[in-house]
C-alpha cells in the first residue's frame, strides 16, 4: 500500500458527461501528479500541484483541469468527455521536487467513457 | 527536451536467470533516472533511482541498475530473476535544468518463464 488513495476505483459514464477524480496524497507529501495511462498512448503526465499551487503541465487537454486543495488532496476534472477519454488516471504523491523524489502512486481510477 | 526509450516491449528470461530490461535516455543536465514497477491492476511502484554518485545503484526486490553516462543509459538488471518479478517496467527521467516532471518510457513487459 502506497498510502495514496484514490476514488472511484471504478467509472462508467457516457460521452458527453464531466466526472471528477479524486486524490488523497500520503500524510506528508506536498507534490500531487496526475497521469492517464492508455494502451495506445501508454503513461502521460498530465499535472502537478505543489502545495495547492500548479507546478508543471503535461499533455492536459484544455477539457481536463485539476486542482489541490489547502488539505493537500487534489481532483481531477474531466468535462465533455470522448470515447478516447477512456484510460487507468493515476495520482501520484511524493514529498517535493519531481526530479529527486520518488514518486508513490495510487491504485488508479478506471474510466469507462460509452 | 527530454525523452527515455526502451527498446524492448517485451522481455522473456527463465526462472533463476539474469534478467536485463534497458533504458536509454536523452536529457540537456545531469540525469535524474528512475526505474518503476506495474503489477496487473496496480498503480506503479517505485524500485530504485539514480540522482548522483556510484553508478551502480541498489533497489527493491534484489534490482539494481547501471548509469553509464557515455552510453547515456540505465539499464535494469537482477542476478537471479523470479516468476514473481513478472511485470511491467518503466524507466523514467528527468533532470534539473528540464521541466520539472518526470518522462516515462513506453515500458517493457518482463515475462519470467518456470
């Protein structure tokens, strides 16, 4: 166990429809990060937050948007979602800077976009 | 700009043999590497990184890893591999003078055979 916990495990929606993700990072970590992981595109950064501040953006489409709160946990937003919208969103914690510190990642939200 | 490769989607090796996964990678500054593990239906763990100092570096699970500099490359390698170790690798970079998010590569799916 990671100590990073992620909500829904699960998601099927249709296209269309906005969901949000959500992240609790483990107890201590400053730094949150959001992937998405397909089988076409394999793992994608898409954000990072550093204690409730945005730090760096990957390949976010301008339909996603993320944030992370005074607590520390973050959500994912994703609106007028497509087929191809469908992938594993993984959060991922770590305690500072990308480049030195390891990163722990949650179990992962699957979404199902019909 | 800072890119990984691994050349091999997918690498077979028998139980109780050497395994090998490879990684290339291309970064302006130093190199910061690391090496991570997906389990089926499981976020990615972290096994070892390469921030500076002896080019052999020790992780998880008996893995080690090789930063050589000239052959610009961190290759993932285990004495005596298990049927347990079966799994998805990532190798990832980044560097202080890039945009402060980690690159993963496309990973390599080790297969360990009885």
């Amino acid at each position: 166990d990671s100590g990073v916990t992620q909500t829904p495990k699960h998601l099927i929606t249709a296209t269309g429809q906005r969901v949000t993700l959500r992240c609790s990072p483990r107890s201590g970590d400053l730094s949150v990060y959001w992937y998405q992981q397909s089988l076409d595109q394999g793992l994608q950064f898409l954000i990072q937050y550093y204690n409730g501040e945005e730090r760096a953006k990957g390949n976010i489409l301008e339909r996603f948007s993320a944030q992370q709160f005074p607590d520390l946990h973050s959500e994912l937003n994703l609106s007028s979602l497509e087929l191809g919208d469908s992938a594993l969103y993984f959060c991922a914690s770590s305690a500072g800077r990308a480049d030195v510190y390891e990163q722990y990642f949650g179990p992962g939200t699957r979404l199902t976009v019909t | 700009a800072q890119s990984v490769a691994q050349p091999e989607d997918q690498v077979n090796v028998a139980e109780g043999n050497p395994l090998t996964v490879k990684c290339t990678y291309s970064v302006s500054g130093n190199p910061y590497l690391f090496w991570y593990v997906q389990y089926p239906n499981r976020g990615l763990q972290f096994l070892l990184k390469y921030i500076t100092g002896d080019n052999l570096v020790k992780g998880s699970y008996g893995f080690e890893a090789e930063f050589n500099k000239s052959q610009t490359s961190f290759h993932l390698k285990k004495p005596s591999a298990l049927v347990s170790d079966s799994a998805l690798y990532f190798c990832a970079v980044s560097s202080l003078t890039g945009a402060n998010n980690l690159f993963f590569g496309t990973g390599t799916r080790l297969t360990v055979i009885p």
